[in-house]
C-alpha cells in the first residue's frame, strides 16, 4: 500500500490526513511512479490554507521525484525503472506513490539525485521564468529580490548574478543577513530597519531598480513601487502578508511609466515543449554549479503537519522536501 495526504477541508496544518492508497494499474498515457521526494512549495501552503481556492476533498502538492514502476498503454516516453521528476498538476504530489501523466514527466540527468530534483525544480522553473520572461534580467540589470534568504531566493540570486546583474536583497531581519549574503546579493537590506527607496537610492547612486520582485505584498507593494527607475517593473509574485491594495493605472504613470505585472507559474510550464526547455535550463544551471540544490530540512511524509508549520512560522532557511 502507498500513503496519500488528503484535506477535505481547508485550514492550518491540522486538516491533512493520511489515507492508504493501493496501486493502481495505469491507464492511457499514464504511469505508476513511487516517489523519492517531494518538494514543498508555498502554494502547497496557500491551497491547504484556503486563500488559493481549490476543489474538495483534494490532495495536495506539485512536485515529486522518483522512479516510474509501470507504464499505460501508449506511453512512450518513459520506461519502468526511469528516474524522473515533474512539477504542476494534476495536483497529489503528496503521497509515495501515485498515476501521473507520463508526457509532463522530466527525465533525471546522471547527477541528479531524486532529492536534489525536488529541491530545485519547481523553484528553478519559476526562477527561470522570472529572470528570462518576466523580465530579461542581463548585464547592468538592477534587481530588487524580497526573500533572498528564502528557498527561492537561493536559487535566484545566483542565477541572476550570473546573468550581470546587481542584485539588492530584502530579509525580514538581522539574522537572515548572512544567507542573502552567501547566495550572492551584493548588499542586503533588512525590512523595516531603514527607509528602503532611500537605500536603494543611495546604494544605485540615484538609480534605482531595473526591476522588483516582491512575494510579501500588501506592506511592502508602495515601497517597491517607490525603488523603481523611470519604466522600471514591478514583480508581484506573491503575498504572503496579505493582497496589496488596488492600484490606480494613473500612480503608475505618476511614478515614472513604471510596469506592473502578476506572472503565474502555470502560464509559464503548462505548454510541454516550454516546459521542458525551463526543466532542461534548471539542470543545466544545476551542472555549472549556478545553482546549488541543497535542502535545509527533510521530513517524514506523515510529519506533513509539521513541515508546513515550519515553513509558516517563518523557521525554514531554504527548501523542505517530504520523504516518503
């Protein structure tokens, strides 16, 4: 038997369940996979939560790697035995084994472990989307990244620096300084301590950002507004501290023809051939030593309660797999 984490309604950690799962046979197009490990994303945390609505009773998560155990008819892709990872839908990574469709899985390179793969796909892909689409962050670019220290923080600092770019940090404090720091940011300021636009204004010489991203929302949006060049682009890619305010199209134009944008992942790796390519980029950048897939902690697959709790209460300082 496998386990499955189910909620049939939405809340704090408490409302995961554990449910036993027997294999199924796989159908057209799909496989049985037995996951390895499982990334925790924080829209795993913002679907349980109910602020990103989704239907019920559900399982939960969108990233997993491990080994595929059997094929459907019509899969052609991939072979029993095949080392592979995925990230999006259909939604259920939770569990140590599960159907997914076989043309959204990626195969691992040799030097990819299944632990490493679901500490830097989902975020890698995103990463990537940022720095390529989003915005083309290249040489001379200045960037505004909230969260440095975070899990995606530590994948898009380097890969940003990589990329040219001058790269100013925000943590939410003092202790989150040194992490920033040692993912690459070339000065990290701490929210709260200062008048942000004023340092980002001194530290860029009168400036400003080429571009922010901003995952808090709601307390930090003016702000980022604020250390934004003339057409600057404001990234809001997140709200963890609840939904900024409405924006009039006339403050935008007020503060220097500035862009605003909200890019979801799903936009971005649904269409399989662009998938792919951002999968193919992630590990590549894994293999040039751009990006270093080290997760901070690992739980048990039946400590799923805990692991979100600790990636809520601000304690995790990178990445959380789930362990089957």
């Amino acid at each position: 038997m496998s386990i499955a984490i189910r909620l049939t309604t939405t809340g704090g950690p408490d409302v995961l369940t554990i449910a036993q799962v027997a294999p199924t046979d796989p159908g057209a197009g799909e496989v049985w996979l037995e996951q390895e490990a499982i990334g925790v994303n924080y829209l795993d945390v913002t679907q349980r939560s109910g602020a990103v609505p989704i239907a019920l009773p559900s399982g939960l998560g969108l990233e997993a790697a491990g080994r595929v155990a059997s094929v459907g008819p019509d899969v052609t892709n991939v072979t029993p035995g095949d080392r592979v990872a995925y990230i999006l839908g259909p939604i259920g990574s939770y569990a140590s084994g599960r159907l997914y469709p076989a043309n959204r899985l990626i195969r691992l390179p040799d030097n990819l472990s299944a632990e490493d793969a679901a500490t830097v796909l989902f975020k890698g892909i995103t990463a990537h989307y940022l720095l390529h689409s989003t915005c083309t962050v290249g040489p001379g670019t200045v960037v505004l990244l909230y969260g440095a220290a975070g899990a995606l923080g530590q994948i898009m600092v380097p890969w940003a620096k990589s990329l040219g770019a001058f790269v100013i940090g925000v943590v939410s404090k003092e202790t989150s300084v040194s992490r920033a720091q040692d993912a690459g940011c070339d000065t990290v300021l701490v929210w709260g301590a200062s008048d942000l636009a004023a340092e980002v204004t001194r530290i860029t010489g009168g400036q400003k950002a080429h571009v922010v991203y901003d995952g808090i929302g709601k307390p930090t949006f003016t702000a980022s507004l604020d250390c934004l060049r003339p057409r600057g682009m404001m990234v809001s890619i997140g709200a963890s501290a609840g939904a900024p305010d409405p924006v009039s199209l006339g403050v935008l134009n007020a503060k220097g023809s500035l862009y605003l944008t909200r890019p979801g992942l799903s936009a971005h790796a649904t269409e399989l051939g662009e998938y792919r390519h951002r999968a193919a980029a992630v590990f590549a950048a894994v293999a040039e030593g751009i990006i270093k897939p080290t997760a901070w902690k690992s739980f048990p697959l039946s400590d799923v309660a805990e692991a979100h709790a600790t990636f809520e209460n601000g304690q995790a300082a990178g990445a959380i797999l789930l362990r089957p």
